[in-house]
C-alpha cells in the first residue's frame, strides 16, 4: 500500500497543470538608443503611455538627448522633450516620471551651459516638467542660486530622480549640493553628500540671473529636509548619505491623533559602533510650511554649510541592524498607498536578501517573503495595499500581503529567463507591468535597453 501512494502522488504531480506565465510585448525596438524606465513612476495616469529617456552608456543620463513616451497598445513613440546637439557631456535629459492625476512629466535637466570641461553632473542638474500636450515647452521647477548671498527657497546644486507625492502637490527627489563640492575641493574633506529635498507651491521664490548661466529662476519652492554630516559619529543617528527614497502613502502616514503626516522614506548611512558604514531605513516628517528657518541653519546655507531644514522637519531612524549578524538595508524604498507600511530590503537570519515591511511610527520589521535566493529589486504595491511585486530568480513575482505561508501567497508572473529583468512599474488600474530588458543587438557586441510589458488580465 505504501508503494502504491508513493505512485499515486507522483502520478498527481505529473498530471497537474503547468505553471503558466503572462506573455512579454516587447514595446520599443529601436537599436539604436536605450529606452530607460529608471524605476521612476512611468505610467500616465490613464495607464495608456510609458515614459522614459534615451541616456547613452557613456554619459548616463548626461548623454540622453531626449524624453519620450510609447504608447502601450500601439508602439507609437512621441517625444516630449528633445535637446538637439545634445553631447554625452551634456545638457542631457532624463529620469522622467508621469504626474499621478494631471498629463504632464517631470525628469532631470542639465545645466544649458555644459561643455567638456563643466559638463553635466550630480550638482549642475535641475527639474523640468513638461505638458504631453505641449512638448518642448519646459516649466522650470526647483530654482537655483550659486551665488552669494544664496537664495531661500533656491537650492545650490543638482536635482534628482524626481517623484511627484500621491496627490501631485509635491515634488521629492534626491540632492547634491555644488557648493559643498566647492568645498570639498578646497579642503579635502567629503562634502560632496547626497541628501534629500522637496518642493511645493505654496509659497514663492525669485533668483537673479548670473553671467555663467548657473542660476535656475524655478517655479517651486524648495528645501532640503534631511541632514547629512560627513563623518556621522559612531553608534548615532547621524548619517553620511541619503537615497532610495519615496513618499509614504496617498497623503502621508496616520499619527495616533488621527491626522495624516506628510513624510518621506528613505535609506540613510550611518556609522557603526565599531565605525563601519551601515545603511539603515528613516523617515523624515515634512512641514506644512516649508519657509520657515529651522534650529539648525538658515533655509539657503552658507559658504562652509548645507541648506538646512525648515521648522517642523523631524528627522527619525526605523532600523538598528547595525549590531546584527547581517547589517544593512537597501533597495528603493516604498510605501503602501494608505501609509501603514513601508516597504525595504534586508538580509533574513539565513543572510538572504528579502522583502520587509516596516511601520513609518516604528517598531519591530515584519518579513514578508522566504525565497531561497536574493530578493533582485524594490517593491511595486498593488493600489489596494494586498499585493506587491518585485523581481526575483530573473521573473517578476507578485506576492500577497498576509500571514499565510509563503508557499502559498507569491506567484510566478513571468517565465525565468536568462538575464534579470529590471526597473518593474505597475500601472494604477493593476491591469498592466512594464520593465527593462537589454537586448543583444545582432552583429555587435553591444546592446539596448528595451521596455516591454505583460498584460495581467491576459493569458
């Protein structure tokens, strides 16, 4: 009898139905230019446009020449924003992502003025955004002034990988300061930290032009939020670097009064009690009012100091893995659209890259995957907050959020392949996913990136 079982399951398993994946569409072809999504938020928000840029391998984001969108159904490619005799030094354009509600995109722009020796770079960069309906008509958005007296509400430096919040009333993105550069220059210390800034409307901002062309005269207000110190003291909060950053729910994250905070996620590095760098998960509570001098320093820095935060910025560290047996967060962070859970990276007892979630309030991480084998990207959150998805063993797989076993809540979405999918987008009706593959191109030893999607209500 027991032999006969043994058949009889091995017969069921042979006769179970094959695991079935979702068709790619390859959208782009082109071989000739790279299609790049850049893990920003590419749909348009009636789900039917992928934006994304041109950047060259040799100048990045600096070589782009243009921002362009494909049409998910069709194929059709339109640019939005193109700069002609653009050179692998610049201006570039690049990093695009759709606004949530209203048809228009906002990517990094280099400084107009670039040249071999000045080209484009982290801190010579700014924000553009650009209407669907009317390409080639740039709005400037965060202002610049690298001149003394420098400017409140103008930052001094370069914008980056922007991210319009939920309901499209702020801008966040990354930062690296040209006069801290400067500094670092003449002093040798590293100055030359990235941190993290926003922008808003609500309040106005007036730069004057320069000779060089260094000046930004932007439509938004800006303000950096978070403070980095080059050599964070041992054990503290402190931090050298901030990234991987992302706004946390539709309007914030709930507090125990009820009121929803505006804030930001991001991954911080910190120093370890025995002096090794460490990345930790933070969050930044962001002010109403953005104008307002905080403890710290004036709003527009000095020539020796950063741009510091406004009033009402807060500043807290989630994570200590810095005294564990496996140390270290990462992967661009994200949050559930009703702000209770943020979503990050993190070694698993057995040293294996997962996905956890953690409570913008703090407490204990909660892991959320068991794979046998690295976790390979951030998370994408489905709009009711049951699922996500990311990519692992070179497939996108889409998991549930509960306390079930974990056999049975994630799927496979997309066959393995070969080489790793990358820079997963889901789109806001759920129905489509779009990434990036490099595709070998015949003839030459090189290759393009493309971007393709699977059609989820689709066989």
């Amino acid at each position: 009898m027991r032999y006969k079982w043994i058949i009889a399951l091995l017969t069921l398993g042979a006769c179970a139905a094959p695991e079935t994946f979702k068709t790619e569409i390859q959208l782009t072809k082109d071989v000739f230019v790279n299609h790049d999504l850049d893990n920003n938020d590419n749909f348009s928000p009636d789900g039917k446009w992928l934006v994304y840029d041109t950047r060259t391998g040799v100048g990045g984001i600096g070589g782009s020449p243009s921002v362009e969108r494909v049409n998910v159904e069709t194929g059709e490619i339109q640019v939005l924003f193109g700069i002609k005799e653009n050179h692998d030094y610049g201006p570039g354009a690049g990093a695009a992502s759709y606004h949530p509600i209203e048809n228009k995109v906002i990517f990094i722009h280099g400084l107009p003025v670039c040249t071999e020796k000045n080209p484009y770079q982290q801190w010579r960069r700014t924000g553009v955004i650009v209407y669907d309906n009317q390409p080639n008509v740039p709005v400037l958005m965060d202002a610049r002034d690298v001149t003394f007296p420098f400017t409140p509400g103008a930052l001094r430096g370069g914008t980056h990988r922007h991210e319009w919040s939920r309901d499209g009333k702020w801008v966040g993105y990354t930062y690296n300061d040209a006069i801290m550069k400067k500094l670092e220059d003449s002093t040798g210390v590293k100055w030359n930290l990235r941190t993290i800034a926003v922008s808003n409307q609500r309040h106005r901002v007036s730069v004057d032009q320069d000779e060089a062309g260094e000046n930004v005269a932007g439509t938004w207000y800006s303000a950096v939020v978070v403070r980095v110190v080059p050599n964070p003291k041992p054990g503290s909060d402190e931090i050298s670097n901030a990234a991987s950053d992302s706004w946390i729910g539709m309007k914030g994250y709930q507090k125990p009064d009820g009121k929803f905070q505006v804030a930001r996620a991001f991954i911080g590095k910190v120093n370890s009690g025995d002096g090794k760098p460490v990345d930790e998960l933070f969050v930044v509570d962001i002010p109403d009012s953005i104008n307002v001098p905080g403890e710290y320093g004036p709003l527009e820095g000095t020539k020796t100091a950063f741009p510091m935060p406004p009033r009402g910025t807060v500043q807290r560290r989630l994570t200590y893995t810095a005294d564990t047996k496996f140390p270290g967060c990462g992967g661009v962070v994200r949050s559930s659209s009703d702000g209770k859970y943020i979503s990050f990276q993190a070694k698993d007892i057995n040293g294996i890259t997962q996905i956890f979630l953690m409570a913008p309030a703090g407490g204990k991480p909660i892991q959320i995957t068991e794979h046998t084998s690295n976790v390979q990207s951030g998370v994408r959150w489905s709009k009711d907050n049951k699922r996500i998805a990311y990519i692992w063993d070179n497939s996108i797989i889409i998991t549930e959020v509960s306390d079930r076993p974990f056999a049975g809540r994630f799927k496979r979405v997309t066959a393995r392949t070969e080489q790793q999918p990358s820079n997963l987008v889901w789109s806001d009706d759920e129905k489509t996913m779009a990434f990036n593959r490099q595709i070998p191109i015949e003839r030459k030893r090189d290759q393009k990136q493309q971007i393709f999607v699977i059609h989820l209500d689709s066989k």
